[in-house]
C-alpha cells in the first residue's frame, strides 16, 4: 500500500520531496479511564486508586520542574482547554495537517505503564495503551502508526506482546525507554530483541523513564536541564551495552531507532569503542565485528534535538560519520521544544540530504 500521500499546506517544507516522515509523536490520555476499556476490574481499581508507580525515588508529582507545564508548547492545549495532544482531531489539524505530515509515530509516554514498580500492572497497562493508540488515534487518522509499548522489566510478556501486535502494519516498532533496570543490551532483555527480530519491527529507544537509579554518577541532580542533557548519556550507556554484550551478534536483524537523545556524541563513542577493543578484545571472544562496524549498521537517529555546532562542517562531519541514511525527522509534538519541520534540519545540509532526512530513510528503516 503506498502510504506516501504528498500534501499541499503552508507548513510542509519545500525539501520534504520524498515525504515527510515524523518518528516522534507524544499523545496523552484525556483521563486514566481512557484505558477502562482494556483493563480488567482489577486492574481498572488499582489504576483509579493508586495511579502509576514509577521506579524513582519521588513520591508523587514530577521530579523536576518543566519549563512549560507537563513539558508543552503553549498552543498545545486544546480549545476546550484539554491537555496536549489528548484530542485527535485537534493533533490532525494543529500538526500532521498544517505541516503535511504524510505519516506519524506514536510514542506514549506517560502514562503507558512501561517501567513500572509492578509488573503485572505494567503488563496490563502496556497492553491497554496499545489497544487505545488502535481505537483513539489510528482509526481516527490513517497517517498515524502506533508503537508496540512493552512492559520491559519483564521481558518475556513483553516478547508475548510484540507476536501479538507482530504482521499488523498499524503497528511500526517497539518502544522502550533509555532508562531501565539493567543495561538494555543485558542477556535479561533479549527475549524482546528477538521477539522484534522474529516479526520484523525495529526497537524505538526513547529517551527518559525511570529505572530506579539516579540517572547520574553522582545521585539525583538538582535541575531539569540535568536530567534533559542526560537523554544523551543514557542512550550513551546503552548503546555500548549492545554492542559489547554480543546484540547485534546475536540478533543480525535487529535495528534501533535512537529517539530523542540527540546524535553529536555518538562518533566519538564508536572511536573510544574502537580504541580499546583491540587491546580489551581477549573478554569479548563473542564480538567478531569493530563496535564502530556494528554501530553503524543497526542503529538510526533522530534529529530532534540536532546539535548545532558553532561551525556548520562540524555537523555536517558528524551527520557523514553517522550515514545520511540513518537520520530521521522528528519534532517532539507536542512538547515545548518541538521541532518545526521547516526549520529543523538547517538549510546548509544539500538538498537530496535533507529530503531523505524528512522521509525517504523513514520509510526504509521502518518498511513504509
């Protein structure tokens, strides 16, 4: 089916030749009872009286203040006042119509059960948002495609979720977040990997969740500009997880979306990767293959946040390290740091580059 459909309006960037693909959209429950209908009554009490339990070390409410409430654009609200991208219809017109969006990603976020302190709980839930992104927002709008949520911190229902949802092209990925219990290229997550390599779906790796570790060396930090420059850091740390623990070895199939960690660190990862191997290379005899090798063969990025250098040449130098191949547009609707698609991929990136950023290597990555 040739999803492809090109839009005229006045938001659609002029490069955007090959489509415009965007990896990275946040849709909200309107009310916790959304998900009523896909939860049993057990589950349905222990949502209304208990709510989410994430695994960090607060009690209830953010950890950190946002700079714009529950982290969106001002305009974001809908007319009626309801939370952000919570309505539809209202998604469609203030997004995907007037930026001619031709398809979008759907990554819930919160509250989407993934991470938390109970697990079967997170079973439950993540089972019930995946039936919602169907019923509310798919059949609502044929440009948006769901993502497989899966309650990581156990993997074999998660592996059971991804067989269940594997063949529907609804669905486009799994998604898991960046932070979690163990490291995600640990032996104890492989039942996901190659749940998602059986069925044919790339894993989406969104920055955030909480893992119940502080998310630096040194304990909780004190700001929210911390814990956003540790999206990278996190995604750093799973990354070479991956790589050394054989993933990619065990799982040739498997291909990774990094979304919403920004991409300016990853050359310099594969170098120090690189560097040590040869000397280090006698504990990792399952690792036939250079981490830069391995890397550049599995894994994507997304743009939203791009890095922007001082010095034009410099991205440019990174993005040619990374593969113009393997750079996809996202804009983070609808959160206070979205990213016009008319502005996000700077103008001195050739043309034929920036269209494939937009949606041709989108709609390879994930078989569009």
């Amino acid at each position: 089916m040739n999803v492809i459909r090109p839009q005229a309006s006045p938001g659609r960037p002029l490069a955007a030749t090959q489509g415009l693909i965007d990896v990275d959209i946040h849709p909200r429950a309107r009310s916790p009872h959304d998900f009523d209908p896909w939860l049993s009554a057990a589950m349905r009490d222990r949502l209304a009286t208990y709510g989410m339990r994430a695994r960090h070390g607060f009690v209830k409410g953010p950890p950190y203040f946002k700079s714009q409430p529950l982290a969106s654009r001002i305009d974001a609200w809908t007319p009626e006042g309801g939370t952000p991208a919570s309505d539809p219809a209202f998604v469609s017109t203030q997004h995907l119509d007037f930026h001619g969006v031709d398809i979008g990603i759907l990554n819930p976020l919160q509250p989407s059960g993934q991470g938390d302190q109970n697990n079967p709980f997170s079973v439950a839930m993540a089972h019930a948002v995946n039936e919602w992104q169907l019923a509310t927002w798919v059949a609502n709008d044929d440009r948006l495609r769901a993502s497989v949520v899966v309650p990581y911190e156990d993997p074999e229902a998660s592996a059971k979720e991804i067989r269940l949802r594997g063949g529907d092209k609804r669905f486009c990925q799994v998604l898991l977040m960046s932070r979690t219990s163990h490291p995600l290229g640990n032996p104890k997550y492989w039942p996901i990997y190659e749940a998602a390599q059986e069925v044919g779906l790339p894993i989406g790796i969104h920055a955030f969740g909480y893992s119940g570790w502080a998310m630096t060396n040194g304990g909780w930090p004190s700001f929210y500009i911390e814990e956003v420059s540790e999206h990278a850091t996190s995604c750093q740390s799973l990354l070479v997880s991956m790589v050394l623990e054989g993933l990619f070895e065990r799982f040739p199939k498997l291909r990774i979306v990094l979304i919403e960690c920004g991409f300016g660190w990853l050359p310099s990862v594969a170098w120090r990767l690189d560097k040590q191997f040869p000397s280090l290379r006698h504990e990792l005899p399952h690792l036939k293959r250079l981490p830069s090798e391995q890397i550049r063969e599995h894994v994507w990025v997304s743009t939203q946040p791009v890095e922007e250098p001082p010095r034009p040449e410099q991205l440019l130098d990174c993005m040619g390290w990374i593969g113009w191949d393997r750079i996809l547009y996202a804009s983070d609707y609808p959160h206070w740091d979205f990213d016009d698609p008319r502005f996000a991929i700077p103008s001195f990136i050739p043309e034929a580059k920036r269209a494939a950023i937009y949606g041709g290597n989108a709609k390879k990555v994930y078989d569009f």
